[in-house]
C-alpha cells in the first residue's frame, strides 16, 4: 500500500491528514443515499402496486433492478477508483443516481420506472467502494477497521430514511414526492463531495509502479474462481444479506400492510426498528469475534438461525410475532460482518483486494437475484391460491439453510493468511 497522509510525518500532508475526517464524512452521505434508495420498495409497494397494478413479480423485478446494476458494476468501479480516483468516480457515476431519481418521481409507468432504478444502481455503484478505499489511503492501518466500522454505522442511517419519514412524505403526498425528495438528497450529497473531497497528487513511490491496465484486472479477478474454496464463500455471501434486504427493502411493508392491517407509518416505524438494530449488530458481532478457529462455525450457526426466525415468519399470523421476527433478524444480520474477516483471511494478502471485490459482486447480484425470485414466487402463489407471504418467507429459509449447508461442505481455505 502506498505511503498515506495519514501514515507519514511530512508536515507538507497534515492539512490532508486533519481534512480525511470531513472528506470521508461527504462520501459517507452518498454511502447513506445509496442505503436509502435500496430499500425504497417496502414502503413504496402499496401505492406503486395501487397506481400500476404491479403484480408481486413485478415488485420483485423492480426492487431487484437497483441491486442488479449495483452489484454488476463493482469490479469496474474498483477499477475506475484505482485508474481516476475517488473524487472523479464518485462525482461521475452519482448523477446517474439523480437522473434516475428524477425519471423515476416523472415515470408513467412500470418499464421507465425500473429502468430508473437501474440507473440509480448505477449511479450508487461507487458509493461504499469509495468510503473503504480513501479510509484505506488515508488514515493509518491500525485505524482501518475501526473508522470502517463508523462509515459502515453512519451510512446505515440512510435506511431510517427509508422507514417512518418516507411513509409519512407518501401519505402526504405521494410516492413521487418520496422520488423528488431523494433526488434533491442526491444531488446535495453530490455538491457535497464535489466542494469537499480531494486527492493529493500520487507520490513519486506509487507513481514509479507501473498502472495495471484493466484487462489485467479482469483477468487476475477470474482467476480468484479458480481457487476452490471461492465458491463456498460466494454461495453464502449472495444469500446472507439478500435475505435481510429482500426483508427489509421489499417484503416487509407489503406483509405488515396485507396480514395484519398496518398503515404506511406504521409499517414505517417498524422498518425504523429493524434499521435501528441493524445499526448495532455488526458493531455488537464485531466485539463478540470468535477468531479464525471457530469463526466459520459461527456463520454457518448464525445463517440456520436466521433461516429458523425466516421459517417463524413464514407460520406466524401473529402481529407482534412477525415483529419479534423481524426484529431480530434486524440484530442477527450483524453476524454478516464476520464473513469480512472471513474472506479478509482465505486467501493471500495480495488477493484481498480482489476477493472483497468478488464478495462484494455476490452479495448484491444475490440481492437482485432473491428479489427477481421472490417476486415471481409470490405471483406464482397468489395465482395458487396460497398466502405469497407464507411461500416466499418459506423459500427464503430454505434458501439460508441451503447456503449453510454449501458454505460447510464445500472446499475450505487450506491455509488462511495470518
């Protein structure tokens, strides 16, 4: 790693060095906007199913739109980041997130509005690649984990966003004025990094190394598939966290409004709970870190026991034990930090890069891909005549109890970086 502000005594570097905090501060408010924008659809549902008729297939492919572009883009963002930089990656690819926010409170329909959202995904794709590589390039390696863990908290709060304020905009407007208030957010978000972030110019060390050129990029991340023990860590990491977004971003304000008749603000200050403990679990499973030996022992556990409270949801018609479910799965997804450590170890050090890359690609693109496919699962149930509450709460449970069954029985790391 190149020598950083944060790492050197150079008195000509300590204005960047007192400057990181403020600069990363900006780029922790895309971080946020992203969050917000990737969970619109559980309190956007009703009104958009009332004024396009969207079936729950539909629902699901738009939901699932964001995080497809999301997470296809994450290689050729790293890539941009490492050829132009933070400030030029984030300050290009965020208007796209505008743009979409924009056609999306104008849309006339179910096609340009998700459409839209693949704009937004775009737009978003930069926004916590940037935040971990300026922490990375400016502040000193012992800190990494530590102010990481603040952005990852801070830029969480996008989600509250997303709960009781956007219900409330909804029901006093509409579901476009919720749109417009995201794009003026965005477009803040974006003056903000524009005033307030820049780069010191590359030093004469990392100037002298020769740039990788983005085919070799591409080429040194295929072959991280190669090595066996990827594929176990790819399996788990595209279910883990999609199980809590497709939850949280899509099935949750649908349910509470359809079984148990809740109102969009209500429903809201659910989603504002469960965001709220989704807030403190990784900083709660960070502490209780069983270390390498018994680490993934630990995720395997913690998936069954997500999928059990998945289960419960699926059985449950009790409204506050659908709460209580959901709560908890709020804090339980915190056990998804240790799979950070995890990969942070399963390969060598100059892998890291690229496998949290590729962790990063499945997680989102297993977001997308539950999304599509809860969607047509809760169509296909309604058409049935079974409750698609129940179905698609089910199938998500057998879909982490499958992970954890792939992430234990498939190849493991032979020899994990110290």
């Amino acid at each position: 790693m190149p020598e950083t502000p944060a790492m050197n005594a150079d008195p000509a570097h300590a204005p960047q060095a007192r400057a990181a905090p403020w600069m990363l501060l900006a780029l922790v408010g895309a971080f946020a906007l992203s969050q917000a924008f990737r969970t619109v659809a559980a309190i956007m549902a009703p009104p958009l199913q009332a004024d396009f008729g969207l079936n729950a297939r539909q629902l699901g492919v738009f939901s699932g739109a964001f995080h497809f572009a999301f997470g296809a883009m994450q290689l050729f963002m790293g890539i941009s980041i490492d050829l132009y930089g933070v400030r030029r990656t984030i300050l290009g690819a965020f208007p796209l997130c505008i743009a979409g926010a924009l056609i999306s409170a104008l849309a006339p329909g179910y096609l340009p509005l998700t459409l839209a959202q693949v704009l937004i995904g775009l737009g978003c794709a930069p926004a916590f690649l940037v935040c971990t590589v300026f922490i990375a390039r400016h502040f000193a390696p012992q800190r990494f984990a530590t102010v990481s863990g603040m952005a990852m908290s801070l830029g969480t709060l996008g989600m509250l966003f997303t709960g009781t304020p956007l219900a409330w905009v909804i029901e006093r407007g509409s579901w476009r004025a919720g749109f417009w208030v995201l794009a003026a957010l965005a477009l803040l978000a974006w003056l903000w990094i524009w005033r307030s972030v820049f780069e010191p110019p590359p030093r004469a060390a990392a100037a002298s190394v020769p740039a990788e050129s983005p085919g070799q990029a591409l080429g040194r991340f295929a072959a991280l598939f190669l090595l066996p023990h990827t594929w176990g860590i790819v399996v788990l990491a595209s279910t883990s966290y999609a199980a809590l977004i497709t939850l949280r971003g899509l099935w949750m304000g649908p349910m509470l409004v359809a079984r148990h008749g809740y109102s969009l603000v209500q429903s809201g200050n659910v989603a504002v709970a469960l965001s709220l403990l989704a807030l403190f679990g990784p900083l709660l499973f960070g502490r209780l870190d069983p270390g390498p030996a018994r680490r993934r022992r630990w995720l395997v556990g913690w998936t069954l026991a997500s999928a059990a409270l998945f289960a419960l949801l699926a059985l449950g018609r009790l409204a506050w034990l659908d709460i209580a479910c959901m709560l908890a799965i709020g804090l339980a997804s915190g056990y998804i930090v240790l799979q950070y450590a995890d990969v942070r170890i399963a390969y060598a050090p100059q892998m890291t890069g690229r496998a949290m890359a590729a962790f990063t690609m499945a997680m989102f693109m297993g977001v997308a891909l539950m999304q599509w496919a809860t969607g047509a699962i809760a169509t296909w149930a309604a058409d049935a005549g079974a409750d698609p509450y129940t179905v698609v709460m089910g199938c998500i449970a057998l879909w982490l109890a499958l992970s954890a069954a792939g992430f234990a029985l498939l190849p493991q790391p032979r020899a994990p970086a110290p």
